[in-house]
C-alpha cells in the first residue's frame, strides 16, 4: 500500500526540505489561510439552498500566489458525499456485520474513486467511535462496540479510500459518544480507560496510514476536543507519531484562537475562530509563530505524499454508480443481515408460497439512513417491497398493507400463506442530530424540521409493538426485518414471531438483497457488532440530555460479562440457514507469537459462511481486566460437511494493559484464557490455556 507506512517512518527528506522553502516564503496571512476552509459559508447560503455537502470544497491548505491547491473535502461514511448521483452502500454499522475486512476495503476502494471523479482529495469516510450505548444517534456510522473490531474496519476502509490517492480522515477524536448534546458535553474518563477503550481503534487506522484526524465537538475532562492539547500534541502526534494533519468537526468544532497551540491544525469550514484572530494572536504573541508553522508543514506533508503518488487509473463522472460499485453495494447489504432468530419459517418456498403479505410503510420507501453530513444520493434505490416483487415475478402474489389500520392490516394478513413485517426508524427518529436546516420534510422542500439524534429508549414505536405481537399471535408464518442502525429491544413480541432478521439501513440494493435472503438465494451470514440486551437497565447509564458524563472502562459484552448477565442477543450472534459446529480450541507458542486454532465445520445442508471469532481472557488478572476481548476473527465458506480449521495468530501486544505509572503497555505474566466461537457467548469448557513467556512481562510498547 503507498501510504501504509505515513505515521510510522520518518517523512521524506525532500519533502520536508521543500516544506522548509515554503514556511520562508508564505506570509503569516497565507500560512494562517491554510489553516482553514474557505467558500463553504458562500455556497451553502448562496448556491446550494442551504443544503450541506454539495460540492468537494475547499477545507485548508491552499495558496494561489504560489500555485498550491486547497484540500477538496467530501463527507461519507455510506458512499461519496455530493450533489452528483454516487453509490450509496449500506451503513458502516451493517458493513462491520459482515465481519469482512476484504470487503470493506474493496468498499474504501470504490469510494476513493468516486471521490476522484468528483475533484475530492480529503474524504471523511471513516468514522470509528465507538458505541458506548446503542441509543447514540449517529450509531449507524460506526462499526460497532468492540474497539479491535473498529480498529480492523478503519484500516481496512482507510487502505481502501488511500489506494487512490485520496487523504483519508478518521473521526471523531474522541469519546464521541453522545449526539444531542455533543456541542456541550464533557466526557470524564481516566487515562487506562481512554487508552485501552476509546483510543486503540484510532491508533490502529494511524497505524494503517490514515493521512488526517477530525476532533470531536465534546469536552474531553474538561477541554474541548480541538483544544485538548493531551489527545493532539501529547498523545496523537507525540506518543503515536503521527505525520498528518488534525482538522476540526465543522462550525461548532473551534472556540478560539488557543485550538492552534493545543494542536489543531485546521479549523473548518471556514476561519471563524482562526482567520484574522489568529493573525493577532501571532503577532501579539499569545499563539506561537512555531504553532502555526508546524501546522501549515503537516498539511502541506501530507498533501505533497499524496499528490505526487502515481495514479493507478484516469477517473471520469461514468466511475460513479457504476456497475462494479452497485454490484458491490449488493453484496455488502446481503453479507449483512443478521438472522436474530428462526423457527423454521425462512427462507420462504416460492414453489409452496402463493402469497405474501407484506407489512409496515417502511418496506415501500427509500430509507438508506440518517440526512446529516453521512446523507449519500444514489441514482436510484430499491426498497424491500421493490425487490420482493422483482424477485417473485408471478410466482407469488405480494398483498402489501402500511399497517396504519390495525384491524384492515390483520385483514390482510390473514389471507397470505406467510407475513413479512418490516418496522424500525427512518432519519426522522436517529442519526446526526439537525436542529433545522439540513432536515428538509420530503413532502415540502420548503419546511424546515429537526431530525434524528439519541434514542431515548431502544424499542420499537408503541404502534409497531401492537401491529407485530398481533399478527404473529394471529398467524403462524411471520417474519420480522428490523430496520435501524443499532439495537433494537425485542421483548414485546419477539416470542409471538417464527422469524427476526436485522437488515439495517442497507443502501441502494438494500430491498434486492434482503428479498434474496427472504426466499433462499442467498444465505444469511452476519453477526451483530454489538450487544442487545435483555434489559436496558444492563447497559451503562445514557442520558441525551446530560452535559457531564463519566465513562467507565465496561459497556456491551464486557459490562454483561463482568455482572454476569445473559445478553438476549450477544455481541458476534447471528444465524444461518446452515450449521456450524466447533471444536475445543488449541494454542501454541510460535516464536514471539501464540497461535489460536480451532476446527469449524458445517454440519447443515447448504454452503455457506461463518464468522469465527477469538476472544483472550484474563482469568488470573491482577491488575483488572474484563473477562474476555475480542482478538480476532474470519469470514470461512464452507460447503456441507466441509470443516476448516480457522487459525488466529496473537501478538504480545493483543494480552498487554495500560499501565499509567509507567505509561507504557505492559503484559501480566499469568496464565492467559483463548476461545473460538461463533459469537462472544463463548463456553470455557472449551478454552484453551497458556502462560504468557516470562520473558513477556520485561515487555513495554509505545503508548
């Protein structure tokens, strides 16, 4: 990969010399302009109607006296943000469901060439916070609640975007946890917590060559992200190394001119705080000369590496939505779907099926997520009642009812052979928060309304409870596809339903690959990258409101795990139209490494994937860990009674803890637990045992 090694070897000397030309000629004013992004204010009243994300704008760097270019920024993370028609592939939260790192990075590969179709050369595509509680609003545009998987996602996503020369942001740092409140909200968190929880997964996407960093809009113990100097300068570009560049969130991200000297080398998308208050500061001496130099060095780093890289392909407006891309939309949105649940009524028999009723107004609208800054504009979408009737042809009559009369609705499904109900949340209910503008009502261009942001609870609207306990109490073939970007309580009437499917918001070939799974053609495969709980009262505390919170070192499988507690639904759960069987596991040293294996074999009847997962646990810890970590995972195919054994190679780093009085990563020489499993709901009859090498605990890594 060209960019594989950016935050991990030392910048190109030449670079660097011609870095040192430029500081000596631009002026303090030219300097200070590329620390900020220019025309968005322009186009977004001017041009644009007020609508966000139109056009690849400039968001820093750039110089026209001496011929240097603006960075071109477009949002993602579900396809390229843009008022031209681009892919829209389903929502990351779905993406990490499939568990396929290939898959996600052919995924970041589409997206950097749609992005240079359009002129973009800064994409903010990878969005890795983690998911503390599955109300967040913005849920859907991150990976889940594991920080090893979240990490192993935005690499993959970041090598994919790099491939062709676009930058890539990873965001947002850090603790971004919470939406309604995110402008205001301070996050207390002790130093082992940010380390080992809510930073491992941006270090690991730095580690893979991501070129810039986005802060976060919240407090972090008390400062602002983009003022943090402990998260920019001591922990991001001193105890990391990283070579690039950090930019804020957009309008609310920046407070004042001392962002500079905490770290914050971009303020966007304009020079509100910066700009001319910045230039006095410079001069009045209350913001160092050297803070702005090194700012303006690290875009400029960064911009060169990437701009002089050698193409590998011409790029044209026909790369957009193109064949190849949809067809890869496709199959992200069928690796996607979780089967939660199956008595026996899926897939449905088109032979022995003469009719279907389908239910719920969710299944005849474009509903591809949330419509902030992720908003993505397919050339076309194909809902879940599209693509039944494609599917079936004649073969099956489909009765469709919006479930908005009760009694008409049972009707209906009393005269189908099966039922399908599909419930969940549109932009309206999740996602960024938009207090106004963004949010435009579908019916009228003309009103402005506030969207999505947090859950305040995770079940289903009362409406849809009552229209899925009543049909399934009534009829004895109903299956439910769920639509959301993160859990969903099920309680109320999961046990009054044969069949449960989370399909999530799942892009523009979405109804297409959910019809498939409905009837066979394809067989469901993924897993869910969090934990739904029996109860809510098992997650940590979440207020939307709250301006002060303290995060704690447990929440999803590892908070359950320490209480105790069985998750309805654990975190790496999903069903298949097949089955799978595993051994005991087995682990061996292998030189400066542990090798983890265990056999997986299909014991059902069709072919089809697997996810297997290996978790670490530390039964012997001194020092207070969690039970169990996930440690690694791989996507099998496997044919009828085929077996393979699945193999995952462990690092000393993969057992080590933060240790704050030495600030460095140390390792426990105790005897270390290894499981491989089809979900986190592992069995430690069949774990295997290893002392760590002595010789480990001499060990210390670069925070």
């Amino acid at each position: 990969m060209p960019f594989d090694d950016f935050n991990t070897a030392k910048p190109d000397p030449a670079i660097e010399a011609e870095v040192d030309g430029l500081l000596q000629n631009l002026t303090l004013e030219e300097k200070v302009h590329m620390m900020s992004g220019h025309g968005f204010h322009y186009f977004f009243t001017q041009v644009d109607n007020r609508q966000f994300g139109q056009r690849a704008y400039a968001a820093g760097s750039g110089c026209e006296r001496l011929g240097i270019e603006p960075l071109y920024f477009s949002d993602g993370p579900r396809g390229v943000r843009h008022k031209e028609a681009t892919t829209c592939f389903p929502v990351p939260m779905a993406r990490a469901a499939t568990f396929d790192l290939d898959l996600e990075e052919r995924i970041g590969k589409a997206m950097g060439i749609e992005a240079r179709a359009l002129g973009v050369t800064l994409s903010g595509s990878i969005c890795i916070n983690l998911l503390r509680h599955p109300g967040w609003g913005r849920a859907q545009e991150t990976y889940g609640e594991d920080p090893y998987q979240l990490g192993e996602f935005g690499a993959a996503l970041c090598r994919g975007v790099q491939s062709h020369n676009v930058i890539a942001t990873v965001k947002h740092l850090a603790v971004n946890s919470v939406e309604n409140t995110r402008f205001k909200i301070d996050v207390n968190v002790d130093e082992r917590t940010l380390r080992e929880v809510y930073l491992p997964h941006f270090k690991r996407t730095l580690d893979a060559g991501c070129g810039s960093v986005m802060s976060a809009y919240n407090k972090v113990n008390g400062e602002y992200c983009a003022h943090n100097r402990h998260l920019l300068t001591d922990i991001l570009k001193g105890d990391w190394g990283f070579n690039g560049f950090v930019h804020s969130d957009w309008v609310l991200g920046v407070h004042g001119v001392d962002a500079a000297e905490a770290g914050l080398d971009i303020e966007n998308p304009e020079g509100v705080k910066f700009g001319a208050k910045l230039v006095a500061a410079v001069n009045d001496g209350s913001v160092s000369a050297e803070a702005v130099d090194q700012a303006v060095r690290r875009i400029l780093r960064t911009q060169m590496r990437f701009d002089r890289a050698s193409d590998p392909r011409e790029y044209s407006t026909e790369d957009l939505a193109c064949e190849e891309h949809v067809a890869l939309a496709r199959e992200a949105a069928e690796k996607s779907i979780v089967l939660l649940k199956n008595d026996g009524v899926l897939p449905f028999d088109r032979e022995r099926l003469s009719t279907l009723a389908v239910i719920g107004q969710l299944a005849d609208v474009e509903n591809l997520g949330d419509k902030g800054s992720s908003r993505v504009t397919p050339p076309y979408s194909v809902t879940i009642l599209d693509g039944l009737r494609k599917l079936v042809g004649a073969d099956v009559e489909i009765l469709f009812d919006d479930g908005s009369d009760l009694e008409r609705t049972a009707a209906v499904a009393s005269k189908a052979d099966a039922v399908l109900c599909v419930a969940g949340f549109t932009w309206k209910e999740e996602g960024e928060f938009i207090p106004g503008d963004e949010a435009l009502d579908d019916t009228d261009p003309n009103r402005r309304s506030t969207s999505g942001g947090d859950r305040y609870h995770l079940r289903l609207t009362s409406e849809d409870e009552a229209l899925i306990a009543k049909i399934g109490a009534a009829h004895g073939k109903v299956a439910v596809a769920l639509v959301g970007g993160s859990a969903i309580m099920m309680n109320a009437w999961q046990d009054d339903v044969g069949a449960i499917a989370m399909t999530w918001y799942s892009g523009m070939e979405g109804g297409t690959a959910i019809a498939r799974m409905l009837f066979g053609d394809c067989v469901p495969s993924g897993k869910l990258p969090f934990t739904v709980p029996k109860d809510e009262a098992d997650l940590p505390f979440f207020d939307p409101t709250a301006l002060e919170i303290e995060y704690g070192p447990l929440h999803g499988y590892t908070k359950l795990d320490a209480e105790g507690i069985e998750a309805a639904y654990p975190f790496g759960f999903g069903l298949s139209y097949s089955q799978f069987e595993y051994s005991a596991a087995t682990v061996v040293h292998a030189g400066d490494e542990i090798v983890v294996e265990a056999v997986v074999t299909n014991s059902g009847s069709l072919r089809a994937d697997e996810i297997a997962q290996c978790y670490v646990g530390f039964p012997g810890s001194e020092v207070g860990r969690p039970v169990k970590l996930l440690r690694g995972f791989d996507r099998i195919t496997l044919d009828p009674g085929e077996s393979v054994t699945a193999s995952f190679t462990i690092a000393p780093r993969d057992l080590a803890y933060y240790d704050v009085g030495s600030k460095s990563w140390r390792i426990e020489n105790i005897r270390y637990a290894f499981y491989v499993a089809g979900s986190s709901r592992t069995d430690g009859d069949r774990a295997a045992y290893l002392d760590a090498p002595s010789r480990w605990s001499d060990l210390s890594f670069r925070p």
